[in-house]
C-alpha cells in the first residue's frame, strides 16, 4: 500500500509524557488498540507491551527508549512518541520534545505531581508546547482526582482544567464536562463508549469543574463570557472551540480522568488530543541560523528549501538509522542534504531510504514532508541536533541540550580478544545516547563509563551483552564531582625564560600578569573578565595576545586546586598584564597569565562539590521514622514529609554518593513496599 502523505491540518504529532511508573506505555496501548493500529493490548507488566519492544524494556518493565508510532482516529492521523518515565533516559523526553507539537503528560491520581513530572514540565515549558493532562489510576486505593489537579496547580503553578471527572458514584465511568454526558467503557477491552445523558444528582456534585471549564474558555471568547456570566447554557462547540485557543496559547491545560489499566476514558483523551492539541501548520514558525550570520523563519510547509532536524540515531539491525522531523520541504529516497557544522563547514550526504515507524518495525516510502517524523537510512554523520537542509540552503535550527553525566564506572572486557570490539559497541552506543561517555582515566590507566545513574549503567552493560557479546568487568561507581573556591584571592605572575633554538641562538620570553579569583553563586556558572589594565600606558593587546590572554585563563580553569575536577561557579579576572616589547610573545603571555590564575586559585583553596540529588521517598507511614533516621545518616537535608492514603512522602536534598546501592536498604527498611525517585539538581559542597 502507497504512502499517503499526510493532510497537516489533519494531522498531530504528539507525545506521552510522565514520571516513572505513572501508566504512559498503558496509556498508549490503549490508544493504539482503540485506534485499530493493533490488535491486541500488551500490557507491561507482562513484558508484551507494544512500544516496548527492547528485550531490556520488557525485562525491566520500564520504557528505555522514545518509541515512535502512528495511528488513526476519526479522519486525523496522530504520529506519537511513548518516551521514559525514569530521569536516567531524560534524554530521550528532551529531544522528543524538541521535535513534537503537544504532549500528553500522564499523572498517578493517587501521587498526582512527582519529581520527574516536574523535570517533564520544563522540558514541554522550554518549547512552549500545548498540553493535556490523563489523571490515571483512579481505580486504585486513595486515589483523588480533586486532589492530583491541585498538585498541578501547587508544584506546576498553572491552572489545570478538567474536560472529563471521573463519575462520584465510583462504577469506573467518567462524566464529560463539554458534553454534560455519562461516559462507559463496556466490551471486552472497553472498545465500546456507551454515551447517556449525565442525571441531575451527579451533574450538581461536579458542578464546580463545570463552572471552572467555562470561565476558562471563556478568556477567549466574549461572546461566550457574556454567556457564561448571564448563567445562560452555551453551545458545546463553542467552549470546545475557546478551549481549545486558550490551550494553544498556553493559558489553561486541559485534564482527563480514567484508568488506562481498566480501560476506562482513554477514548475521550484521543477526541481530547484532535479538538485541543495543535496540527503541525498551527504552530508558531522555527527560528533558524544561516551561515552568514542571519536568521530566518521557518514556517511549516511542503513547498520550500528542505529544513529537517535530526533528534534520534538508533542501531536497527545492526545498521544506523537516523530518526527526523521534518519542518519544511520534501525529501525523497536518494535525496543528497547538506549538514552546516562549525566555522561555516558543510558535510553532504544522502539518504538511501525512507521509513514510517510503528515501535520496532518500519515501512519503506519513497517521500516525506513537512510535518512527518521518519526514519532515515544512509546518513553516516549525522547525529542528534543535526540541521539536514537542501545543498543551496544551508540553515541551522536549535540544537538539543543534553546534560552532563554525573555517575561512571571503570569497565574492561572479560576477554582481552574482545577490546577491539567493546570500543567498536561503544562507539555506537555513543552515537545512540549523547549522555553516555566513555573516557580514559589518564592517572590509572582505566576506561571509565559514564551516565545518568545506576539503572542508565546497568542498561548499557546489559545490551553490551546481548547486541555485541561483550562481557564486562565493572569497578564500583565513580562520581563525578567539581570543584569552587573556598574565599577570594589575588596572585601575580612574573614570567622569564630564555629557550635554546636548534639553531643554537637563544629565544628570551618574557611577561607578567596579575588575576584574581572568586566563589559565584551555585549555578552561576564559570564567568571570565580578559580586558586588564595594560603596562607600560598607551601599549595595546593585539589580536593574538588578547586570544593568548583568554587561552591562559582557560588552561588554569581546567582543573580545580584540591582534586584536580572542572571549576565551577567561580569568576576570574585579569587584573592587568605587562608587556616587555617583542620579549611578550604570545605564548609568553598565555604562561603568564595561567601561572598567575593558577597561583590565585591554590591560595582561594578548592571546595570539592558533590551531585546533589532532589530526592522522593514514598513509604508506609509506620516505616517513617526508620527512614528518616536513615536518610538523616546519609546526610540528607528533609525538605517536607506529608501522608496520603497511609503512605508517606518524604523529600530531600542528598548527594549522590550517598544514594548509591540506597533501593536495596530502603527495601529492607520497609519490607519491599518503599520506593524512591531522585533527579539531579545542582552541584553544590555536601554537608
């Protein structure tokens, strides 16, 4: 069957977002089998679901990897992202994001807002993405939809607006706020929406959503606002319609109730995401980069030059394969595109295929264009934020951010004979994951393996095993750390030196330099001040010694005063630099000024910083005190414990170090039942 490319106003490109273990793969299951894409529900804690189709996904019960998949609903077809839930693959919800027009973020009716939604919602506030809320699990024990839409407004400080609640009667049916109607699941699978008119009972104990809904789609709308303030019924088309531009622009995000598990208000979400989430052509345009400097937007449409980014590399079958969306233009199998690199450089490459994705099984096509998200085959070079553009149009888009690792393990294979290919695996995994680094420890020789966290680790060195029958042998984990200063601090540097040539003529160097040095504030970052006062008066810097004066600076930064760790949070400053004529070469005031940097900073005294993890612990309530007691021991600073339905919430600030190996003793402490979260938040001197 030929591809059909894709109606842009019919279409939404969008993606399932939430905290770990909230139901997103479920979800999307549910939306798959209602949608005719698949034939049957594969659950995850069966290891069947669909999106997950890694063997280390169904083994874990986890989703790793942002799956991309396609399916129809009522004449519009949704291109959508299942992405991780665990903040080790952040990476994968970020460049997902980057590339979609609205999300879906899944909350656990019983926990409602937890740390890595949080994480989520600055990545969909960063690319100012309409969203909607499915408020799951409200068949569970202490589950309230009330009180999940308040942790929304309490840790997300937005105003969340219910379309669907769930029916007070508790039968698993849900009440739709538009419509005034009853909603149930009925079938086998909950295929079957049976609609009947909401009795007056139910509809007076959720009058209050009713009247939150249409004041805030009212903002939009004056007609609808003199409607609603004259207590006059307005027509459902009409709030779905200023609903929908308040959505847009940000104002409000909608919120849907049920239970993916149990099959109930999945359908609604689904109608939810056509009538308020944006087709591709209604979002704003993409600003883009030229080479020479200027800019451009790019709006999203089939006719103009190519612009496509490049958000995903993945090994299929052994082979590399590119995913993209493409913002404007058509690509075709064959098609040559052109990569802008640094300094105005271009790579060109083809592309040899084309594919649709649905999970792990793709589909050949001929074209694509703007809008779609595909698959590419035949693209050597090109990796994760990469700009493809037409060969006479060379422009770039913003890049995706990925963020440091901050946990490594030193790694050798098992066999010496399999060297060669661990680095080959490597490199490829690299590829794959830009949040995975390997390097080599200069002092010990080690090859050191670093990442988001335990389970990111344990997951490479587990399909370094099954894709490329490599057996490891792992040292215990290594964290990363940096360094800031202690206090302020000045030192001057005199620097004299005469070099022997080959030609036997000494070379005579000389300069001097005085800097000073101090602690920023966390997070502040790394500041460089390089316009010092010059000796003798009225001698200026040229280009090549104001360049060696910055390089100076930079060679002293490379390396904290106590460990020899990155600096961080600290400002230096070139105080002045003294020229002695032709003696002050470049190199001889680039020695200059790092001694003196250097000096300043051993004088300063280096503060050893840790990774500091923001920390959720969710455990019985007679188990509080014992894990209080433990975490205090760690030294974790308590920022608040609450009870919900008899389970405790604790939240913390802990270093990492302290956290290593910490689910196994929280399991101990609680007789299994303890679960935590931690997502890293700063750098800071550990207590």
């Amino acid at each position: 069957m030929p591809h059909q490319t894709p109606d842009l106003a019919q279409t939404r490109n969008i993606g399932i977002a939430a905290h770990v273990d909230a139901g997103k793969t479920t979800l999307t299951e549910r939306m798959l089998y209602y949608a005719g894409a698949s034939h049957k529900i594969g659950e995850v804690h069966e290891g069947a679901a669909h999106m997950d189709y890694m063997i280390e996904e169904q083994q874990h019960g986890i989703t790793i990897t942002a799956a991309v998949t396609r399916l129809p609903w009522r004449d519009h077809l949704i291109q959508l992202i299942d992405t991780p839930g665990h903040v080790d693959f952040t990476i994968e919800v970020e460049r997902s994001m980057r590339v979609l027009d609205g999300c879906v973020i899944v909350l656990d009716g019983v926990r409602g807002v937890e740390p890595q939604t949080e994480t989520v919602w600055r990545q969909r506030t960063r690319f100012q993405l309409p969203a909607l809320f499915f408020i799951n699990k409200l068949d569970r024990p202490g589950a309230d939809f009330g009180r999940a839409l308040m942790t929304v407004r309490q840790r997300l400080n937005l105003e969340p607006v219910a379309v669907t609640a769930p029916a007070p009667d508790g039968d698993g049916s849900v009440i739709h706020l538009i419509e005034k109607t009853r909603l149930r699941f009925m079938g086998e699978r909950g295929e079957q929406v049976q609609i009947t008119s909401c009795d007056a009972a139910t509809w007076e104990r959720l009058r209050p959503l009713r009247e939150s809904l249409l004041l805030a789609a009212a903002e939009m709308d004056e007609v609808l606002a003199e409607q609603v303030l004259a207590e006059k019924e307005p027509d459902p088309e009409v709030v779905w319609k200023a609903l929908r531009l308040a959505t847009l622009a940000g104002l409000v995000c909608p919120a849907f109730a049920g239970s993916a598990l149990h099959n109930q208000g999945v359908q609604p979400v689904l109608d939810g995401v056509l009538r308020l989430l944006p087709a591709p052509v209604e979002r704003p345009p993409s600003l883009a980069h030229s080479p020479d400097g200027g800019e451009e937007w790019v709006a999203m449409t089939a006719d103009g030059p190519l612009v496509a980014l490049a958000f995903k590399v993945q090994l299929w079958e052994g082979r590399r394969h590119v995913f993209a969306r493409l913002y404007r233009g058509t690509l075709k199998s064959g098609d040559e595109v052109a990569i802008p690199g640094p300094n105005g450089t271009l790579r060109l490459e083809r592309v040899a295929r084309l594919f649709t994705v649905d999970a792990n099984h793709k589909t050949r096509i001929e074209q694509a264009t703007a809008g779609e998200i595909v698959l590419l085959a035949g693209l050597r070079w090109a990796t994760t934020g990469d700009t493809l553009c037409a060969l006479g149009h060379p422009l770039w888009l913003e890049r995706i951010e990925t963020r440091e690792p901050v946990l490594g393990l030193a790694i050798e294979p098992q066999s010496s004979a399999d060297e060669d290919k661990l680095l080959e695996a490597l490199d490829k995994l690299q590829q794959e994951d830009p949040t995975l680094r390997v390097e080599e420890n200069q002092e010990t020789g080690q090859r050191v393996l670093r990442g988001m966290g335990e389970l990111h680790l344990q997951i490479v060195g587990e399909r370094l095993k099954r894709e490329f029958g490599v057996h490891l042998r792992v040292g215990h984990p290594d964290v990363v750390t940096r360094e800031t200063l202690g206090q302020s601090a000045e030192a001057a540097s005199q620097f004299h030196r005469l070099i022997e040539q080959p030609d036997g003529k000494k070379l005579e160097m000389k300069a001097g330099a005085r800097v000073t040095v101090a602690p920023l504030a966390r997070g502040a970052g790394v500041t460089v001040d390089t316009a010092p006062h010059i000796r003798p008066e009225g001698v200026e810097l040229h280009p090549a010694q104001r360049e060696a004066v910055a390089g100076g600076v930079q060679d002293a930064l490379s390396a904290g005063p106590a460990t020899g760790a990155p600096l961080q949070d600290v400002v230096v400053r070139v105080l002045d630099v003294e020229l002695f004529g032709a003696l002050s070469s470049p190199s001889a005031l680039r020695i200059a000024v790092a001694e003196a940097a250097r000096k300043a900073l051993a004088r300063a005294g280096g503060l050893v910083m840790q990774p500091i993890m923001a920390t959720e612990v969710v455990v019985p309530e007679d188990d509080v005190g014992a894990v209080l007691g433990d975490l205090q021991a760690r030294r974790a600073v308590i920022r608040s414990t609450e009870t919900v339905g008899g389970m405790s919430l604790i939240r913390c600030d802990c270093a990492l170090d302290q956290l290593l190996g910490y689910i196994t003793a929280l399991r101990g402490m609680t007789h299994g039942r303890g679960q935590f979260t931690m997502t890293f938040d700063r750098f800071d001197v550990a207590g």
